[in-house]
C-alpha cells in the first residue's frame, strides 16, 4: 500500500454522501469518497508511475467496492512525451467504473486568481475530461474548489457558485480531509535523496481512513 503514498495528494470523504457506512456503530453515517488532483498530485512522476500507482489505487478501490469520483487537474496530463499516457491513466478511472470531475485546469485558487480568471480555469480544465466521459456516456457534473477556497467574499462565492450551476455542475464540498497529501512531498524529498529509510516510514495514504 506504500506504493501509493506518492499518487494522489488529497483524499477527501464528503459526509452524508451516496456510500458506504463507516463503522457497523454507525449504521446511518455514510461518507463519499473522493480523490483530488488527477492524474497524479506529483509532477515529478514519470507517466509509467503514474499508471502503475493508478492501476493499484484502482484495483483496491474496486476490489472493495468503494464508489470513488477523482478530480482532475488537465494540466497534468501535458508532459512532453506523456500525454497519451498520463490521458490514459485518467481513462482507467472510468473504465474502473468510477467517476471524474472537474477541480480546473491549473488547480487555481478562487481566493487568490479572482472571479474572472478562476472561471477561464475552470472551462479550460473541462475539455479532455468532458471527452473521455462522454466516451462512457457520461457527464461532466462534479467540481471541487481547489484548495477548498470558495471565494473570499459573499458575492465572490455567489457569483462563482452561479456560474458553476449554470454550466451543469453540482460542487462537490468536503466534510473531511484527511491531509494525506502533505506526506507526498516528505516521500518525495526522501526518494529524491534515496532515502529509504524515510521513504518506508512515510505512512499508507489510506491508513487515514478510518
Ligand atoms: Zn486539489
């Protein structure tokens, strides 16, 4: 399970969501999981990483049955050399049954870019996610604010929110963020400096599920 510690930056449970229970104590609490910055949190990682950690994250969440939706941010898909792969990758989402979303184009924060320049990130990251969708007749119809941000403002949050209703999105809120992407770039530096023995400590991402 190690091996997933460097995909996925932000795995965020949505209480009161369409799944599973979380403990048989608590019969009524369901959580929606979702995971965020697809294709992979990390630039660093070659696209064969990439789609073996995906292939892995994947087969797990299958296996166990566990309804997913992944966030995309399409800017990662443009590696020289790796498009088609790391497209690819984003592909076995859907062929694993699960669901993507939009989370914009560059990962901008709407607290940070304002109104008008979040949304041209937002329409920017729909092309290759809204394509490979339609592929499984699908739509596009979850977004997830980067950072979480949703706008500094009342009439920021409004306009924005206007504006995601108006292109058919439902906003995927979070309920709980287990932080577990903030061990990616310990992994990282650790792997950078061969550091093996840093990089075994760094706990599984999913150890935070519980
Ligand atoms: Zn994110």
């Amino acid at each position: 399970m190690r091996a997933l510690t460097n995909v996925l930056p932000c795995l965020l449970l949505l209480l009161c969501g369409p799944t599973q229970s979380i403990a048989a104590n608590l019969p009524d609490r369901q959580v929606a999981i979702t995971i965020d910055d697809l294709p992979a949190g990390s630039n660093l990682l070659p696209a064969a990483a990439v789609t073996k950690m995906t292939a892995k994250l994947l087969d797990t969440l299958r296996d166990q049955k566990i309804p997913v939706v992944g966030f995309v941010n399409e800017r990662k898909l443009y590696h020289f050399g790796e498009v088609d792969e790391r497209i690819k990758a984003l592909q076995m989402w859907l062929e694993h049954g699960f669901e993507l979303g939009n989370h914009t184009y560059s990962h901008s924060s709407l607290n940070q870019v304002g109104l008008k320049a979040w949304e041209d990130d937002a329409v920017q990251g729909e092309s290759v996610t809204r394509l490979l969708l339609s592929q499984h007749n699908m739509k596009l119809r979850y977004f997830r604010h980067p950072f979480l941000d949703t706008g500094r403002d009342l009439q920021t949050r409004r306009d924005a929110e206007a504006f995601l209703v108006a292109r058919g999105y439902r906003i995927a809120p979070v309920t709980l963020d287990a932080w577990d992407w903030i061990y990616a770039t310990v992994y990282e530096d650790a792997k950078r400096r061969n550091d093996n023995c840093s990089t075994a400590a760094a706990p599984p991402r999913l150890s935070f599920l519980q």
